[in-house]
C-alpha cells in the first residue's frame, strides 16, 4: 500500500482518501462520544487470500459501543460487514492490514449541550505487520493511573474518550523507561493494558481478570480461553486478579487485535520467568497464528474471505 490507502469508506460509499474531509469546526467535541474498532486483516500468502478475523464479532461490539453512547445505528452488521470487504478489495490489500471502523456524532452545537443521535460512519485502514513469533517480550510497569469504572466511563466497549486514561498510562510508562503499562481498576486489581488485555501463566493454569475487573470485553480474549480450553487442554480462571500475582507468574503476556500476544519480560523490574515468552504463550502464539491467517483450517466461522483470489492482480 502507498502512503495511505486509495479509498475509504463513508456514510455507505468507496470516497477517494483525498475528498474524505469535514470542516475544521467538526475537530474536538465530535470525538467525545464516538466509538470505534480494530480489526485485522491476516495477509496467506500462498492462499492469495486475506482474511479478516472475526468480522461478524467486531461489528457487533461496534453496534453494542453506539448502543452504550447513545449512537443511531444507521448500517446494519450485515452492511458494516459488506462495506469492510469492498473497501479492502477496492484497495487491493494484498498484506496483514489493519481496520478501523469510526463512528461519531455529527449535527447538533458542538458542546456538552449538543446532544445529538445523529450518526456518521467511517473506515479507514493501514498496513499493520504481524509481530506474531518474533520472540519479542516487552518491559512494563504497573501505572499510577487506575483504569476507568464502569460507573465512570465503561471500558467494557471502546469510546475515543476511554483512550485518555489509555494515554495517560502509556505516556507514563515510556516516560520511565519501560515499554508498556499495565493498569490496575479502582478496587486495586488487574485490570488491563492501555490497548490490550492480560493474561497470567501460573502452575500450567491459565488466568486472567474476569469482565467485571474494568476491561474492554476483547474477542482475541475470548478466542484465546477458547484455545486454551478447547485445543490445549488448559484449566482457565477468569476471576480477580491481584497485582502481586503479576510479579509471582510463570509467564504474563498482552492480548489483543493489534498487540496479538506480546509476551512481557518484566514487571516494575520483577523478571517474569526466565525473561524471554513462556511455553504456554508460545504455543498459543503459535495456535492463535495459525488460525487467524488459515494455515491451520479449524475455526472457519472466525475467518472472513476477502475474496482477493477472485481479483486479478494488479
Ligand atoms: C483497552 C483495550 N483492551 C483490550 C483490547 C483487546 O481487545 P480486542 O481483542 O477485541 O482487540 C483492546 C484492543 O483493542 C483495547 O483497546
């Protein structure tokens, strides 16, 4: 892909990346109440064919999001679902992609005041190269910011707004010299990471914070305790999780659509395990790469064709 991609979609129509553009005065408030996705495209190379993981479930997150913000719902999961696979033909991706689908508020004053159902839809993509396997494993440290509550701003979809407190974590955890954070929740438990979830490897069992501990309700989260249950064999809890579990764990690792499975090294320079990623993170990092570019067929259900076998190259 070029500098940017040739189109996105808006509104129910392929526009060329350069006619996509709002007046200056829609900057700001209209991002308060917007919703979004990440979604990935995996590029199979010897397929041809890329396929975007677990569409249907994204979209639907997506319309429980605008739900939850009080957003009209103007495409169905059907259309959303048709408008993701033209924009990537309409773009020929012939690579791991990424896609974001937006939707905000337009109409109405721009101002707490200016409350208005009115919904509008864009999605943009990117390239977005896989780090699956590469043996990675980042350094964190636990945030002096706590994540958001649900009785404050709802983690559990994914509002622009909550990607301030995302931000703040972030920022602070480089600022100190570590590559990632990890936050806990008002009650002093695991929450997740600022973009990701968190698992914890602990005497062979798998665990992580159940969806009551202040984070986003993740699909790679779920399609991870449904390989470790169902393919490995692992004994699961999702329950609380407290911080010094963290520093105790075998192994600990992010989950998510963009971070896949980063593997983490240390926490508040704790070293987690021997400091490179774990058996059991291996081996679902191997399984979780297999099936979402569909090199391993199991689970055809989670993978959507982007039909590009059918385009002629360019
Ligand atoms: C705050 C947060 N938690 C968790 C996740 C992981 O969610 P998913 O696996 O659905 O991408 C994300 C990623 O989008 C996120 O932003």
């Amino acid at each position: 892909m070029a500098e940017h991609p040739a189109y996105l979609w808006w509104n129910g129509k392929l526009v060329r990346w350069e006619e996509a553009t709002v007046h200056v005065t829609d900057l700001g408030w209209s991002t308060v109440g917007a919703v979004f996705e990440g979604i990935r495209m995996y590029w199979n190379a010897e397929a041809g064919e890329g396929f975007v993981f677990r569409l249907q479930d994204h979209l639907e997150r997506l319309h429980h999001s605008m739900k939850l913000v009080r957003l009209e719902r103007r495409y169905s999961v059907d259309e959303l679902t048709e408008a993701v696979i033209t924009l990537l033909r309409a773009n020929e991706c012939r690579e791991d992609t990424y896609i974001q689908p937006v939707a905000y508020r337009s109409g109405g004053p721009k101002s707490l005041s200016g409350y208005s159902p009115e919904s509008q839809i864009y999605i943009s993509i990117r390239p977005m190269p896989s780090e699956l396997l590469s043996g990675k494993a980042v350094h964190a440290r636990v945030s002096s910011w706590r994540r958001i509550a649900d009785d404050v701003m709802p983690p559990r979809v994914k509002n622009i707004s909550n990607y301030r407190n995302s931000q703040l974590a972030t920022m602070e955890a480089l600022q100190d010299g570590y590559d990632a954070a990890i936050l806990l929740n008002t009650q002093g438990k695991v929450a997740e990471g600022p973009g990701a979830c968190l698992m914890l490897v602990r005497n062979g069992k798998l665990i992580t914070p159940d969806v009551t501990s202040s984070i986003l309700e993740s699909i790679t989260r779920d399609t991870l305790l449904t390989l470790a249950r169902e393919d490995l064999g692992l004994l699961v809890e999702e329950r609380p999780v407290d911080r010094t579990e963290l520093y105790l764990a075998d192994e600990v690792f992010l989950c998510g659509t963009a971070a896949e499975i980063t593997p983490i090294a240390s926490i508040d320079r704790y070293q987690i395990g021997d400091g490179a990623p774990g058996p059991i993170t291996q081996q679902l990092a191997r399984l979780y790469h297999d099936i979402v570019r569909g090199i391993d067929p199991r689970r055809p259900l989670w993978r959507t064709p982007v039909g590009m076998t059918q385009l002629t190259k360019a």
